[in-house]
C-alpha cells in the first residue's frame, strides 16, 4: 500500500486523470450490467477524478447518469452527503446547456440532489437546487416535486410566511384558489 501510494503521489496530476479515466472506461466496457450497478460509486469516482479529461458530450451524459445511479444507491443507503457530492458532478458533467438538450435527465438530478442536500442539513445549497429545478420545471409533475421539497425546507428554515406564499403558488398552479388574508367567514363557508 505505501509504495503504490508512493508512486501515485509521483504522478503529475494530469496523469492521475488520465488513469482515473481509462480505469473508468475499462470498468465500464468489461463489466456486466449487473456489476456495474453493483459498483456505480466505484465506477462513478473513478471517471469523477478524470473529470477534467472528458470532451465526448456521449460519454458525459453516460458519466452523469453512472454518478445518478450511484447517488440513488447511496442516498438508499442514507449516505445522503455522498450521494449529493456523486449527484453536483453530475451538474458540472452536464453543463448549463443540459436543461434543454436533456431535460428529464437533469431534473431528476437535480431534484435528487435537492432531497440530499436537505437530509444532510445543507440547507443553503438545497434551496439553490430547489429554485433551479423549479424555474426550469416544463410540468406540472416536476413542479409540484420542486415545491414539496421547497416547502420542507422553508418550514425547516421557520420561513412560515413565505412558505404559505408558496403554498398559494402551487395550489394555484394545480387550480385551487386561497384567498391571501382568511377570515371567519371563509373558515364558516369551508364547513357548511
């Protein structure tokens, strides 16, 4: 272990890459399907060390897929930090271009990523993932995910006030009206 070390740290870092890539492609070539999924992390990190290497726009959107897969698998395993530092590759592999040339890909990352960085109490980050994913949701489906992870974490935040400005936003969206400011009368209306 220590003379592998040794050379290693001899190594310029663009040759670490450039290993960490061709390790990953091997990985990726000669594995079967089934011990691809069983080693996603492992193949993930791999090509997420040889990031910098990549041009192929193919083999990214394969590479973001891999670190969404393994997210997943992580995130079932409550390894939420590990799964959102696999899943914020993914984002830098795709690239601001992403929401438009491949749109279901990249919500579901970013949407994964927003419930990770939640449960790892990453708050701040959560709430820019959050709005990313909403301000580029085409669905109502992928709205209403946006705002349930948004409202969680405005509650968490005890931002009450403008989650009920956001809770009128949704409803709204899905076609039911609240009036700003309830009064007796809306509640009596409510139950007779």
């Amino acid at each position: 272990d220590k003379l592998q070390e040794a050379a290693y740290a001899m190594l310029s870092p663009e040759r670490r890459q450039e290993i960490h890539l061709r390790i990953g492609r091997y990985r990726l070539e000669h594995d079967t399907p089934e011990e691809i999924a069983e080693n996603a992390f492992d193949i993930a990190r791999q090509f997420n060390l040889g990031l910098d290497r990549i041009t192929d726009k193919d083999e990214k959107i394969r590479i973001a897929r891999l670190n969404l897969q393994a997210a997943i698998k992580a995130k079932q395993s409550t390894a939420f930090k590990s799964a959102a530092s696999l899943l914020s590759h993914a984002v830098f592999i795709l690239g601001p271009g992403s929401w438009q040339t491949h749109h279901d890909l990249t919500f579901e990352i970013y949407h994964q990523k927003a419930e990770c960085e939640f449960s790892s109490a990453l708050l701040h980050d959560c709430e820019q993932t959050v709005n990313t994913a909403l301000a580029n949701s085409r669905t109502d489906d992928e709205k209403v995910a946006a705002y349930q992870i948004l409202l969680r974490l405005l509650f968490q935040l005890s931002r009450h006030y403008e989650s009920l400005d956001v809770t009128r936003d949704a409803l709204k969206m899905l076609g039911v009206s609240l009036p700003k400011h309830i009064k007796k009368r809306h509640i009596a209306w409510q139950f007779s």
